[in-house]
C-alpha cells in the first residue's frame, strides 16, 4: 500500500510555520508497512486543495491530510475535497451532532460559522473528535482510502493513533516498516556511497539511504515485511554496513557522538580536560549535556587569546610566534598542558579560522587543528572545513570528539 500526506494551510506554504505533522504522520505509516511516496504542502485555496486530492488518489492507496477543517472561510479542505471527489457538501448529522454537544457543554449555541464544520461532502463519514470543534472526514476518492484530520496538534495526534492508524493497520495485518540507523564519522559522503553502493542501488529491499548533519552520516535501512522477515532483513545489512566501514560506525540509533565518548570513558574509569580556542566551550558543553558526566570531565577551559594559551595552559610563547596559535605545534601543547594541569587521562585541545574573515592562503577560513594528549603521547590533525562560522565549529567539535573515541575502543 502506497501513502501521500498532505499538509494544508497558507501559513506552512509561505514558512510561517513549520509543518511538523508530516513528519508525525509519515514515521507511523511506514511503521505500519505502507510506502509513503511524499509529502505535500498545499496553500489555503479550494482548487489548489481539489488538485492535491486529484494528483494524490491518482497514485495512492491512502492521503492523510492534515488542516483547512476550522470554521473560519479560509478553511477550505472540505471545498477542496468535495470537488475532487465530485460532490456537493451537505450537512453530516453526525457533524452536527457533535458540534451541539460540544456547544452545550459550554452553555453555547452552534454559530454559524461552527456550523461550517458539518458541511462535507456526500458520502463522507465524520471521524470523532473528542477535544476539539472539527470532526475529521473519512471517504473514498474512487480505491484511494482518504482521512482528513484537524491541524491542532493535540487533535490531529489524538484523530492519528484512535482512528487513522488502527484502519490502516486492519487494512495491512502483519506487514511492518522499521528503521535501522548506524551513525557515522570520518568518511565524506561520497565516499561512504561508494562503499556502499549496491545497497543504495534504486529499488533493492531493503532500502539504503544516508543524512547528512554537522559531518555527521546517518545510515538507514528500511525493511518492510512481517517483523521477523524485517528483523532478518536489517540485521544482515547492518552486519555488512559495520564490516565495510569499520571505526567510522561509532552508534547505531539516536545515541549521539557525546554520549558514546561518555560510555567509554565511564566504562573505562577515564577523565578527561578541555582546552577549547575555536570551539569556544561547544566541546565541553556537549560532553556536559550526557548525565553522568561528572565522574570524567574534569575541567573546560577557553583559552581563546594568545596570552591565555601561554599564561593557563603553559603554551611556549616562542611555538605561538614560529607556527601561529593555528597549528598542529601549538595544539599539541596546549593538550599537554591541560593534562599536566589538570591531572586528567586525556587532554584534548583546539584551535581554528572559524570566519568568515582571518584567513590566508596558507590557512583559509576553516583551518582548524586538533590535539590529544594522554600517557601513550600526544597525536594531533589538521583539518580544512567548509562551512559558516557555525558549521566550522560544529564540525571541529566532532573531529575533538571522535579523536577520542578512537582512542578509547
């Protein structure tokens, strides 16, 4: 079975809010084993919705739509859908019904514009809403099954698990769509498609994708199937994906690159001292973020002028004025110093051309070189990253942060 959602309202068209539901709705479709073919956002306009519709029931097993069911006149989902289906709206008694009970509760009358909301279009059903003003509308546009649901959050989550989803569930018994992520570092996208290609080849089940964020690469394998073909499924190219790319896996799910460091330094009794020049505190606010941190970071420091290096970390003026602050040389020591310093098992350090202005040829804007001292010595790297300011630093970050993950598996 094949699913769009459809998201509407003129405030999500031009971005003055994000559409969040589409999001929502897509994850606990496919769970349930539908192929949910795209998301679209459409604008507060009955021919515009009626199109949707149309373009959707021509390639769809199921729309999920979300929006346009208030009562005010720009609430135009009902018009759209009546005529995509080619009916006329009328009154739902059901609609109504709920409308009246819902206005005596509150010692109201139904307004005229409330009663709006029982209009739809023939041969439509009302779906229940138990919090809120606007029934849902279930119907038929020829095979394609089409639920349209408030865009209140707390009503359209509500209308999704009650109602949306056990008729969908009923229509698709045993079959499911799960999703295994293996979390990446170190390896440039292309380079990591490369090595994995024949996953990622077009239509092979299951299928192999990657995201991208913050030099981050998150593999995903999705397997449709009964759960124990999916488990089977996932498994086997899990087990493939970590034999080709190695250390460069370093989680699988949501656990992030801090909290991975933290387990390993916690299982292994570990403390570790931050010295930070670009980064600016970012490193150890993300170790900092992982409960349980306590126990292994031992201190931060921003050491971001020339001074600070030498007067805190003990950084030899004589390195700063040979190689720059921006140098392997000088990050190395300022590793060692905030080991020395601090007493900790490992120390690790930074220091960059974050820009968008300090470059030069010699070390363009997103220069940035990293160090890590600890009883086996010191290593140290340099790292040329693209990207804003913002991006630079994030980016360096990671680098810091996995450097010592390496160290410690």
């Amino acid at each position: 079975m094949r699913a769009i959602v459809l998201s509407i309202g003129s405030e999500l068209v031009s971005g003055l809010r994000l559409d969040t539901h589409s999001a929502d709705i897509a994850r606990e479709v496919s769970a349930l084993g539908l192929e949910v073919l795209r998301h679209e956002t459409v604008d507060d306009d009955a021919a515009a919705i009626a199109a949707a519709f149309s373009r959707a029931a021509a390639e769809a097993d199921v729309i999920v739509a979300t929006g346009g069911l208030g009562p005010t006149l720009d609430d135009c989902t009902r018009d759209g859908l009546a005529a995509a289906m080619g009916q006329p709206l009328e009154i739902i008694p059901d609609a109504l019904a709920h409308l009246e009970a819902w206005a005596k509760a509150r010692g109201r009358t139904v307004s005229e514009s409330n009663r709006r909301q029982a209009f739809m279009p023939r041969g439509c059903r009302a779906l229940p809403n138990p919090v809120g003003t606007a029934c849902g509308i279930g119907c038929r546009i020829g095979r394609t099954e089409v639920f349209c649901m408030p865009g209140v959050p707390g009503e359209m989550a509500l209308m999704l698990s009650d109602i949306v989803l056990p008729s969908l569930r009923a229509a698709a018994p045993g079959r499911v769509t799960r999703v295994r992520t293996l979390r990446t570092f170190g390896l440039p996208e292309s380079t990591l498609g490369e090595h994995l290609s024949d996953l990622m080849a077009p239509r092979r089940s299951p299928h192999v994708g990657t995201a991208v964020h913050g030099g981050l690469i998150d593999v995903h394998i999705y397997a449709t199937g009964t759960p124990a073909e999916v488990d089977a499924l996932l498994s086997a190219d899990a087990a493939v994906i970590r034999e080709r790319l190695g250390s460069q896996v370093f989680a699988e799910g949501h656990e992030s690159l801090e909290e991975v460091v933290a387990g390993l330094l916690l299982r292994r009794g570990a403390t570790v001292a931050v010295a930070e020049s670009c980064t600016g505190g970012l490193v150890a606010a993300r170790l900092v973020s992982v409960p349980g941190i306590s126990a292994c970071l031992v201190e931060g420091v921003v050491a971001y002028s020339n001074e600070s290096k030498i007067r805190t970390l003990g950084v030899p003026p004589e390195l700063i004025e040979r190689y720059g602050a921006v140098s392997e040389e000088v990050v190395r020591a300022m590793a060692e110093g905030i080991r020395t310093r601090t007493g900790a098992d490992y120390g690790l350090a930074d220091s960059g051309v974050a820009g968008p202005e300090g470059g030069t040829p010699a070390k363009p804007v997103g220069t940035v070189c990293l160090a890590l001292a600890d009883a086996a010595g010191t290593i140290s790297s340099r790292e040329i990253l693209t990207g804003d300011r913002a991006h630079v630093r994030e980016r360096a970050t990671n680098f810091l942060l996995d450097m010592l993950r390496l160290r410690l598996v």
